[in-house]
C-alpha cells in the first residue's frame, strides 16, 4: 500500500514538474545560445590583427626591448617602445604598468 502512494506521489510531481523543468531546459538553451553569440562577437571585434591586413608588432619583442633599454639604462628607448606596445596594444595590462613606472 505503501509503494501505491509513493508511486502516486512521484507521479504526481512528475506531472508537476514537468513545465517547470521544460522552461528550465529551455532558458539553458537560450542561455547557452546567447553565451556563444556573445562570444563569437568577442573574439572578432578582440582580434589582434587590425581589418586592413597590417600585422601588429609582437608584444613579447617590444616588451624584450623595452626590458633591454631598461637594463641598459636607456629610459627613453624604454618609453619609446613600451609606448609602442601600449598603443598596438592597448589591453595589454603589463605594458601599461610599466608604462606607468617609466612616467
């Protein structure tokens, strides 16, 4: 008797779960939809390489240079070219710190 009641019981809140769940799977749907719309529009407007087919200067190069110049005591190769680096780069976080410790 008891087994016929909980059997009732998990049927009846099957039934009631259903929409529930139906409009879960359908909001993880558009949700996840929506996520790879969205990351598909950002990695095309974050490409490094600029629309008229001009490459960038490496950062890891300019960023080598920059530490040279610094070793070498030449601060102002350094600016030249960690401001090479910032504006071919300009979310490239590193370069602007120390962008800012050679101002």
């Amino acid at each position: 008797m008891f087994s016929a009641v909980l059997k009732n019981a998990l049927l009846s809140k099957r039934v009631k779960l259903r929409p529930v769940a139906s409009i879960f799977l359908v909001s993880l749907v558009m949700l996840t939809g929506i996520h790879e719309v969205h990351a598909a529009r950002r990695t095309k407007s974050d490409s490094t390489e600029p629309a008229s087919g001009v490459s960038l200067p490496n950062p890891d190069l300019l960023l080598i240079e920059t530490m040279r110049a610094l070793s070498n005591n030449q601060l102002s190769l350094a600016q030249q070219k960690i401001d090479e680096l910032v504006v071919a780069y300009p979310h490239f976080q590193l370069a602007h710190l120390i962008r800012g410790d050679l101002l």
